[in-house]
C-alpha cells in the first residue's frame, strides 16, 4: 500500500531523510482527509434523512460503497474472492456487525440527534473495541485506571446526551443510545476479525463486507415495513447519497487502510478524535446545529477516558515522537 519511493537523477535531493519527511507530511494530509470525510459522513446523513427512510438510506450507501471497492478488487487483485471458511467468517463478521448493525443503528438514531452528537458519540469506538478485546480475547487487561477510562468514557456520552429521567424514551437520549449499541457492534465485529484467518486483503474484505452489509439492511428496511423507493434525483439527496458510497466509504476506507498500514492501530485510531471535532463545527456552519457547553464537556471526557486507557500507548508514541524530533533538529 506504500507509495513508491521518490527517485530521481539527483540523489541528494531525494535523499532517504527527505523521503521520510515527505512522506511524513502525506500521512498528515492523508490523516486529515480521512477526518474531513468521516467528519462530513454524519452531516450527509443528517441531509439525507430528509429524502429517505433511515435504513434504506443506509441502504443504499452500501450499495454504492460495495460496487466501488469491489470492481476495484475485481480489476486489481490476482485473489479477489472468498476461498476460505475464514475469508466467509470474516465477511460474515465485518458485514453483519460492523456494516449492517452498526450503521442500521447509526443511522436510526442520528434522526433523534444532530450530526455532531452523533459523531462524539461515535468516537467511542476504540475504547468500546479495547474493552471488548480484553473480555473476548484476552489481549489485554483492563487494571483500574484503564477501567477507570472505558467508565469515564460511558460518563462522557451522558453528558453528550444529557438524558432527561422524565423522557427517556424520547428525544437525544435514544439517538444515543442506540449509536452506543452500534459502536459496541463495531467494536464485536473488529474483535471478531482478530479470531480469523483470512486470505484476501483488507481492502477486498471491506468490499465483500459492505455488499453482505448492504444486503443485510435491505433486509431490515424491508422487514420493518419502510416505504421503498428509487434514490431520489434532488440535489441535495443525490450529492449526500454519493458522497457516502463513494467518497466517505470506498474512498475512506482505502485511505484508512493505507494509514492503517503506515502508522499503526494507535495513530490511526487518533483520527476518532478528529472527527467529531469536523462534523460538529461543519453541522453548525452548514446546519446551524447547537453545539452547548455540554456537549463540549462531554468530548473532554470522553477523550481524558480514552488518555487513560491507552496511557501506555501514549507515552509509547509519545517517546518515539521526540526521538524523531530530536533526530530532525
């Protein structure tokens, strides 16, 4: 997935150090690209909830989404297709969890909140998957402080939805509580892909994963009674709905994979963070969405949770990022 490397007929002015600097930079770019489209997602989804049921409209996305990557895959990959019991599970788990019953929830529950709450509460996802890994598969173990983080976390989302005991069946506390449950089918799925072995690459994973989703929630759509209809033509609906399908998910993905890949599973997941930072300024700029002190707080600790759990990891990249400083100065 890296790019090639820069050549050139002077080779002092592609030298290694300047190789890594550039490329240093693209990460950056790539890095804020990836929080832009993410972050822009829950306002397209937000717009077009005004054209189309919740679930068919997810739909949709997925739709799309899946006839970019996987004509992408089909083009470019010696190995496209599942061969494996492990390739299908592994569909079976990105798909069912992380595509359909995340984003069948997601999209659900932002008709109760605005773009940016729904996006804070999202970036429960890394925490809700280092939670989940150390219950499932011992990968680690959450001591106090580290459960003292996924605690704080869950306190920040309250904050976020601020419920009130005399409505909890109405009103932000749903939109939100169903987005959690959403997160948490994330953070099922992305575990549930570490107990499996694959064949095929994580671009042609996401691929398959997606048209399985996709297919889920048409499933749903129509076993919950929504009114069927073609995409819609307007502007506004036409621009959201392609927005999602190609660039905030094949698109996306491909540049999450690339980082992924790049910069490891901590840096990347940093980018959870950056999100709800986007969508919730754009939602206010473009839909005049309110954004209250609470709010506010409630992504404070929200990340202060996060800061705990992944302390180690933190002084980890921490050390690393000033012995790169050091090595540049």
């Amino acid at each position: 997935m890296n790019p090639p490397p820069l050549t050139g007929t002077n080779t002092g002015l592609f030298s290694a150090p300047v190789r890594r600097t550039v490329s240093r930079y693209l990460d950056v770019v790539l890095f804020f690209l990836l929080a832009l489209l993410w972050g822009a997602s829950f306002i397209a989804i937000e717009i077009g909830l005004d054209y189309y049921p919740p679930l068919l409209y997810a739909a949709y996305r997925f739709d799309i989404a899946a006839l970019v990557l996987v004509s992408y895959v089909l083009l470019t990959e010696r190995s496209p297709f599942p061969r494996s019991r492990g390739d299908l599970a592994a569909i079976g788990l990105s798909g069912g969890f992380s595509v359909a019953a995340n984003n069948s929830l997601l999209f659900v529950g932002q008709q109760y909140t605005t773009s940016g709450i729904a996006s804070i509460t999202y970036s429960l996802v890394p925490i809700a998957t280092a939670a989940v890994a150390a219950l499932w598969i011992g990968s680690s173990v959450l001591d106090a402080r580290g459960a003292l983080g996924v605690v704080l976390a869950f306190v920040g989302v309250g904050l976020v939805a601020q419920p009130d005991p005399a409505n909890l069946a109405g009103g932000v506390t749903v939109g939100v509580a169903l987005i959690s449950v959403g997160v948490i089918a994330v953070a099922v799925g992305s575990v549930g892909l570490r107990t499996v072995e694959t064949t095929f690459s994580s671009i042609a994973l996401t691929g398959w994963a997606m048209l399985f989703g996709g297919l889920l929630i048409h499933g749903f759509s129509l076993g919950l009674g929504e009114t069927q209809q073609a995409p819609v033509t307007d502007l506004p609906a036409l621009a959201s709905l392609l927005f999602l399908g190609v660039l905030a998910s094949a698109v996306a993905y491909a540049i999450y994979f690339t980082l992924l890949d790049r910069l490891g599973a901590f840096e990347i997941n940093l980018v959870s963070y950056a999100v709800p930072v986007v969508a919730t300024t754009t939602g206010a700029l473009l839909l005049a969405e309110p954004v209250t002190a609470m709010t506010v707080a409630g992504f404070a600790v929200i990340i202060a949770g996060f800061g705990l759990l992944k302390r180690r990891a933190i002084a980890t990249e921490g050390s690393k990022l000033v012995a790169t400083l050091n090595g540049l100065f």
